[in-house]
C-alpha cells in the first residue's frame, strides 16, 4: 500500500493555518505517515470545546492512528488533552515548530511534550512559500503578544512578542513574487510590535516600506490586524502614499466603552480609536475597516454596549468580528461579575446586525465603480478594500483584472471585466 500522509485538522486564526502548513513540510521531511495532528485554538472557552469535539471526530475516523494535539489550547491547558483516551500525544507551540519534533514523532513515547513558551526568544526559523490560493500568500513576521489584556490567554499560549527580521521577511516575499503571487499579508499575533526585540527598535511601518521599496514587482501588501494605538508614522505614511498597500484595515478595538478598555487592560480610548479611523480616512479616503468587539464582557451595562454598538458607525467600521464573551479560566476578567449568557448573545447578535447593515451599506456603494480584483478563483476575487466580487466569466486565477461593478447583494458584489 502507498504511505499514508498525515491528517491536519486546524482550529483558530490564520497565523494557526501558517503554522499547519509549515508543519506539514516539517512532517513531509520527516517521513511522518499516518498521523492524525490537531492544531488547536485557545482563545476562547468555547474554541477548547470545539478542539475536543473535532479530537473525538478524528479518532473514531482514524482509530489506529498516531493522534497529536498541538496548538494555543495544547500549549495553555496540556493536561486537558493529555487526559483525554483519543489523545496520544501533546505538544507545544514551540515544540510543533522543531523539526527534531517530528523526525522522532512516531517512535516518541512521552505523551506530553510542552515547555515554557516565556522562554522562547526566536520567531520559528521554518518560513514557508506561501498558502491559501494561489493568488495570495500569508508571511509570518511576528508571534507572541507583551500585552496582558483581562479577557486573553494568548500569550500564554504564544509567549512574549518576537520579531522576524526585516531582511528575512523580504527575501521570503521576493521568492513568493518570484513564485507568481500577486498579494502577500503580514500575519502575527500583536502585528503592530513588530521589531520592539530587533536592533534599532523599528515599527511595524518601517518594515512595509521596505518591503514596497525592494519588492517593486510585488503588486498588492496586505497587513491582518493591527492596534491602532501603535500606528507609526511611517505606517501612517504608507497608508496616505502607497497604493500597493491595500486600503482595508482590520482594527484590534474590542470595545467603544472607556471604562469598559480600562477593564479589559487596552491601551487606547474611544476617543484614540475615532481619531484614527478618522485620521486614515483622511489620508487614503477609499479605506474600509474591519474591527473585533467583544460582546457582553463582564460588568458591561447597557449604556456601554450601546457605546461599542455606536462605534460601529462612528468608526465607519465595516468587516466586525463579534465574540461573545465567554470567561477563560487562569484570565482576570474570568473573575470579574459576569453578564447574563442570554444577554450577552442578545447584544452579539446586534453587534453582528449592525454589521451586516455596514457591510450592504459598503457593497451597495461600489455599484457602478471600478475595481482591481485579484482572483482567488476563476469566478470569484477581492477588491482592494477585501469586498468579494464574483463573475459570469471564467477569469484567469491569480490574475488582477480591472472590473465594473454591476450589482450588490448582502455579501458580495458581481461585475465585470472592464473593457
């Protein structure tokens, strides 16, 4: 019979699905066959729920196979896992990224493999080429967060802030450029830390201008998600002068209530997080947001929701990622008096609401306009503000084309290939 190659199941963020292909490569080297490998999401009670369904699922698909566990669940809560019968073996963050991991995982008896990840000082030297589509590639430049925000177990789960060299970032997208892909996004856990840990303390807006200035042939940069409050001016600068850098930024706010911040350990304000959509607008008028608001976090009251909900529009906000708040155990805000589960889910499902209103709002707008699209697909793209436009026509994938948008619907836009 053929080898059998492993199983990836991967639960969470992007930097997550990275870091699955990344350890596909590594097990791929390594000879791995058979094994089963869960890379799991810790950043909410009900994310380590869903990591031990999708654990039994997998054994009862794959009995006899090695079943590993790994991820921010697996780092934060190993005894979880290590407890559970399906489960074989469970291994670190940092551990997942170690080649020696999996040249011996198989023959590997120690069930639980899990150190400090505080110590960890190094980003992952194991960069790949790219995932996703074939259109756009994810470049890892930073992991771990410093910050210690009262609702989050991340960075137990990531460990402290750690840079890539600016260096070593561009050669990796000048080999992705080479490789034809047409958009590259800067993915970490706390983006806007980048290079506080290298020589010289460079910002997060350093990096993207050098990127723009030595990989001219790179058509369109992304960056996943910043902080606003630590937007530098180089970034800033970029924004109002570089049109290859896309104009949709996705926003770490979390709230619109001040006493509601302070609660949760942020360091900005409502009144920081106006000023810079207001400010970025200024600069690249065409820009869109996307924002992450917790939902129902504890003590929050009426009147405070209704701050995070007034947020939305005031902001401009467009893309929301809404989480309902559900308490992590080990987190301060954990032991805070919490809100009503019913009431939480009532206010997610506004926040999500109001969402869907912004984001017909922002499609209905574009009808009529013209856009660059990169095509994930031969039928489906992006704009440059991230709105998804779909075509009658098979178009090139990869390929950025100029569209007229014909129509809007309450996700998507449809066009056509401007003639």
């Amino acid at each position: 019979m053929p080898p059998k190659p492993p199983v990836f199941a991967t639960l969470g963020c992007r930097l997550n699905a990275y870091e699955t292909e990344a350890m596909k490569a590594l097990a791929a080297e390594a000879g791995v066959e058979g094994a089963v490998v869960v890379n799991t999401c810790a950043v909410t009670a009900e994310a380590v729920r869903k990591a031990r369904q999708e654990i039994r699922r997998l054994r009862r698909e794959n009995p006899h196979a090695k079943l590993v566990v790994t991820g921010c669940a697996a780092q934060t809560e190993p005894e979880t896992f290590a407890a559970m019968d399906e489960v074989d073996a469970v291994i670190g963050n940092a551990e997942k990224m170690a080649p020696a991991t999996w040249a011996g995982l198989l023959e590997d008896t120690e069930k639980v493999r899990v150190d400090d990840i505080m110590s960890v000082t190094e980003t992952a030297g194991h960069l790949i080429d790219g995932f996703g589509t074939r259109s756009r590639a994810y470049v890892q430049v930073q992991n771990g967060c410093d910050h210690r925000c009262t609702f989050c177990i991340i960075p137990f789960g990531r460990g402290n802030s750690r840079s890539v060299p600016a260096g070593v970032v561009v050669e990796q997208i000048k080999r992705l450029v080479g490789s034809g892909y047409n958009e590259v996004v800067l993915t970490g856990v706390d983006l806007t830390s980048w290079g506080a840990d290298l020589p010289g303390a460079p910002r997060l807006g350093d990096l993207v201008m050098r990127i723009l200035n030595l990989v001219p042939d790179l058509a369109r940069l992304r960056i996943s998600s910043i902080d606003s409050i630590e937007a530098d001016d180089n970034l800033m600068l970029a924004i109002a002068t570089e049109p290859r850098l896309m104009p949709h930024l996705h926003l770490s706010l979390q709230h619109g209530d001040n006493l509601i911040l302070k609660r949760m350990k942020r360091r900005h304000s409502r009144e920081d997080a106006l000023a810079f959509a207001e400010d970025a607008r200024r600069l690249r008028p065409d820009i869109t947001f996307g924002a992450d608001i917790i939902a129902g976090f504890p003590t929050e009251t009426d009147a405070q929701f209704e701050n995070s909900l007034k947020l939305v529009a005031e902001c401009g906000l467009t893309w929301l990622h809404v989480f309902p708040y559900s308490p992590r155990a080990g987190t301060p805000a954990a032991r805070m008096p919490q809100v009503h589960g019913g009431t939480i889910r009532d206010r997610a499902a506004r926040l999500r609401a109001a969402g869907t209103e912004a984001v017909s709002a922002h499609l209905a707008a574009q009808v009529g306009r013209t856009h660059d699209v990169l095509l994930e697909n031969p039928r489906m793209g992006r704009t440059p503000q991230f709105a998804e436009a779909t075509f009658d026509t098979d178009q090139p994938e990869g390929a950025i084309v100029s569209a007229r948008i014909l129509a809007a619907d309450a996700d998507r836009l449809h066009g056509t290939v401007a003639s």
